[in-house]
C-alpha cells in the first residue's frame, strides 16, 4: 500500500507544466503494430498513475507527462453511471492515435475548463455539445464512438492537446482558483 501511495505521488511529479515544449508540438501517431509493445503499455501505465494521482482530474494526454505520442487517457470515474455503478470500478481508458471526424454543429460554452498542466486557471471555452471520435484501444482494436456532455468536452480538450493546443488559448474569462476555493472544476 505504501509503494502505490508513493508511486502515485511521484507519478503527480510527472505531470509537466504549460512551460514544457513538448505541450506545443504536434504528437506522433503510435505504429499500430507499436501498440500491445511493453513501451507503449509502460507509457499507459504511467499515464493511468499520473491522473489517478490527481483527484479532481479527469483525463490525462501523453504530452502531459512528457511524451510526444498520440494518446489520450480518460478516468474511469467518467463511466460511472446506474448501468456502472460506483461499487463498480471501471478502469482509466486508453485512447491511441484519436481523430474527431464528425463535430455536431452545436457548441456549448463549457464553463470551470481546466487543466492538470495549467494549474490553478480555469476559463470558459466554447466546445461543440457533441462528436465522433475515432481511436485504437489498448488492444490495438479500431473503434468509433459517439459521445455528448461532458465526455465530448473531455475529447475535444485531450485532442487539442494532441495538436499542441492547450484550453487556455480558447478560454475567456480565465481566472485563477486555487484548490481550498474550488469544489466543482474538473481538470484534463
């Protein structure tokens, strides 16, 4: 118990600033047959501790903890629902070289955005209210999934950062929060 507290702290130390380059580059696509490779399920591996490690995060993209590959990971908390009960623990989800290839023409302005790489900054940025995301899992499996709310907003942040886009280029009304002061952001 206590190598996982401390893995999970230091995994929180992985966790780079917007100051970090590798935040404003374009990531690479993962080789698919690169994907069930122990360096691709190391990196998974460590992204999965990176946002466990952060309470209020909620997704987590490769160029956050350093590396320039395109992959998104979301919190299993997100999947929670009465078909998933929370007595019922659903795991991080992988999502390997994404592309959004249909975007509803709908937009929301989704207010309390944040960031694990721009603490303590939240802003309000418009999001479309629904999209279509193509990806590879962890298994190397192509999949398509549609998705609105809140999972649609985590998707279109962790692809911007894929692009080197962070949400603090989009946001207006950015403010700073700091953790005592916050009870409803979520962070990606």
């Amino acid at each position: 118990m206590k190598k996982l507290i401390h893995e999970k702290n230091k995994a929180g130390d992985k966790i780079v600033d917007q100051n970090n380059k590798v935040l404003r580059k374009i990531s690479k696509e993962v080789k698919i047959a690169e994907i069930k490779s122990p360096k691709i399920k190391k990196i998974l591996h460590d992204m999965s501790l990176a946002l466990d490690s952060q309470s209020d995060g909620v997704a987590i993209a490769a160029p956050q903890i350093g590396i320039g590959l395109r992959i998104f990971m979301v919190s299993g908390k997100i999947f929670q629902d009465d078909k998933n009960p929370a007595s019922k623990k659903i795991p991080n989800q992988a999502f390997i070289n994404p592309e959004i290839i249909k975007f509803s023409k709908k937009t929301v302005l989704k207010e309390g955005e944040g960031c694990l790489s721009v603490r303590w900054l939240y802003g309000k940025v418009v999001r479309h209210s629904n999209v279509t995301l193509k990806y590879h899992d962890q298994n190397g499996k192509l999949n398509v999934r549609g998705s609105g709310r809140l999972l649609a907003h985590i998707f279109q942040h962790e692809v911007d950062h894929l692009n080197g886009i962070l949400f603090i280029d989009k946001a207006t009304d950015v403010e700073e929060i700091l953790p005592e002061n916050n009870t409803t952001n979520e962070k990606q």
